[in-house]
C-alpha cells in the first residue's frame, strides 16, 4: 500500500502538478509581456500551417521559441523551487569553516540560482531569448548541414590518432593539424 500510494503521489503531483504550474506561469508572464504572446502565437500558427493545423509530435518539436518561452518561465518560476538530498559523507565546504556532516539534509535553493545575477544577467527580466539558440551554434550546424548532405567525411593519414593537443594555443587545436578528406557524395539530394 505504502509503494501504491507513493508512485500515485509521485505521478499526480511529479506528472500533472509540474506541467500544470508551468502552463499556468507562461500564461502570467505571456499576459505582462503581450509582444512576446504575439511572437508566440504568430510562431505557433506558421508552424501549424505546415501541418494542416494539427498539434502533433513533430509539430510540437518544431516550435523553438515555445520552448524557449517554456524554459524562460522555468528558469523565473521553477516549478520545484527547493530541492532536498541528503548528506552521503562528512563534507567541507571549500574556503569555508563548516562541515555537512553525514545524515544531514540539504536544500538547495533552485530559484534562487535562477534568480542570481552571476548565472543569469538581468535575472528580473523575463526573456526568452537567453535560451535561444547562439549564433555561434546555428554557425556550426550551417557547416555541418552543408557540407554533411554533400560530403562524406574521413579521416586523413597526416592526422594523428589519438590526437595530440597543442598547449601552446589558447583555443583547443590539434598538434601537426587536423587534416581530413572531404569525398563527394554521388547523389545529392536537393529540395
Ligand atoms: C514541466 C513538467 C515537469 C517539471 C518541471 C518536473 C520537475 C522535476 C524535477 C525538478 C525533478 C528532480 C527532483 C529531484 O531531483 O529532487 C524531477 C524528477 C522526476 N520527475 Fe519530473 N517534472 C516534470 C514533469 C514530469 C512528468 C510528466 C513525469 C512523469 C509522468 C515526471 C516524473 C519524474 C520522476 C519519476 C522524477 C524522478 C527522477 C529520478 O529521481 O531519477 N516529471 N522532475
């Protein structure tokens, strides 16, 4: 009965209680915030268009800035705001004077990380658009998405495996280079 009951609590309030607090904190800081409700709902229906208005798997997952949106309200409102764990062995906290001991239980103030301005500038404001994608990322699957449909990838003989790391550079490089064969693919699929 004991285990019957904990995985039904687990289930309505781990499952259901989560996702519900969370549709219903986007839907607080849509409401305050009625440019990014906009840019949400034009973002949802071009998306739909595409789908013959159908909410489904594939359809979800296209929606980046819902999730953005998601992740954004989350960060502001977690909905598990503490979490707790308990303390497996004596503990010192570095450059501290004091010890967790064993058996202690700890809880850790999630909202207040997300709320700290080392992690998160400007923690008050809400935007979604600290969970979008870097440039330096879309950069990076432009290459790949180009030259992967195009090019198989090898590797060359002049590059040694495992590779060597150069400590003379700042930004990670491999030592003699790292040389690769670009091979042509022949067929080409192309939309
Ligand atoms: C927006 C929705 C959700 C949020 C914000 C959320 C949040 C969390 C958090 C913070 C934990 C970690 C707790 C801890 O480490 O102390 C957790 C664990 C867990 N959640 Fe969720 N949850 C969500 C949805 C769900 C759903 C839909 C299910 C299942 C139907 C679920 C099942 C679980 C389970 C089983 C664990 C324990 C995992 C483990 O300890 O290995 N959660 N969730």
């Amino acid at each position: 009965m004991d285990d019957i009951s904990a995985t039904s609590f687990g289930f309505f309030l781990g499952g259901s209680d989560t996702s519900s607090i969370t549709v219903t904190f986007t839907f607080y800081l849509l409401s305050i915030h009625p440019e990014i409700q906009d840019k949400l709902r034009e973002d949802i229906n071009t998306i739909l268009a595409r789908y013959n208005g159908q909410i489904t798997y594939d359809s979800l997952n296209e929606m980046k800035y819902m999730k953005q949106v998601i992740d954004e309200t989350m960060r502001i409102f977690p909905p598990v705001p503490i979490l707790q764990r308990v303390c497996q062995e004596d503990y010192k906290i570095p450059g501290e004077d004091v010890i967790i001991e064993k058996g202690t239980t700890i809880f850790m103030p999630i909202i207040g990380y997300q709320h700290d301005e080392e992690y998160f500038s400007n923690p008050e404001i809400f935007d979604p658009d600290r969970f979008s994608e870097r440039f330096g990322i879309m950069q990076t699957k432009i290459a790949l998405t180009s030259i992967l449909r195009k090019f198989k990838v090898t590797l060359n003989e002049k590059t040694k495996v495992p590779l060597k790391l150069d400590p003379k550079f700042a930004l990670i490089s491999a030592e003699g280079g790292l040389w690769l064969n670009f091979e042509k693919l022949p067929e080409i699929v192309d939309f």
